[in-house]
C-alpha cells in the first residue's frame, strides 16, 4: 500500500490560489508562478534572517502570501 504524503502549508496555499483556474494548462503555469514567488520570497527571509530553517522560511513566505 502507498504511504499518504502530508501536504505543505505552500502545497496548501498553492491548491487554494489555483483552485479557480479551470483551464488545466493554465493553471499549471500559474502555478509554477506562484511557486517561483514563494521560493523568492522563502530565500530572502533566509537572507534577511540567517537563523531561520528553510522549513520556517517557506511556512513564513506562504503566511505572508495572504489568504
């Protein structure tokens, strides 16, 4: 039997921002923006905050993301 993977909070987040996208290959592409953005946005909290995990990082970046 295969394992269930637990979802990321950016996994999350992504599902939710790109639920509405009923075009299957645009939603893939904003996608990929998206997750572009919050890889960003995760590094300069890295940058900005050196003690920060990558794990804390991306849990912050997707926070600052809105709703």
């Amino acid at each position: 039997m295969g394992e269930k993977q637990e979802r990321t909070p950016a996994e999350g987040w992504l599902d939710k921002a790109t639920a509405g996208i009923r075009f299957k290959p645009d939603r893939k592409a904003v996608r990929a923006e998206l997750e572009e953005h919050l890889e960003d946005k995760a590094l300069d909290f890295q940058r900005i905050f050196p003690d920060l995990t990558e794990a804390e990082a991306r849990e912050r970046a997707v926070s600052e993301m809105g709703d």
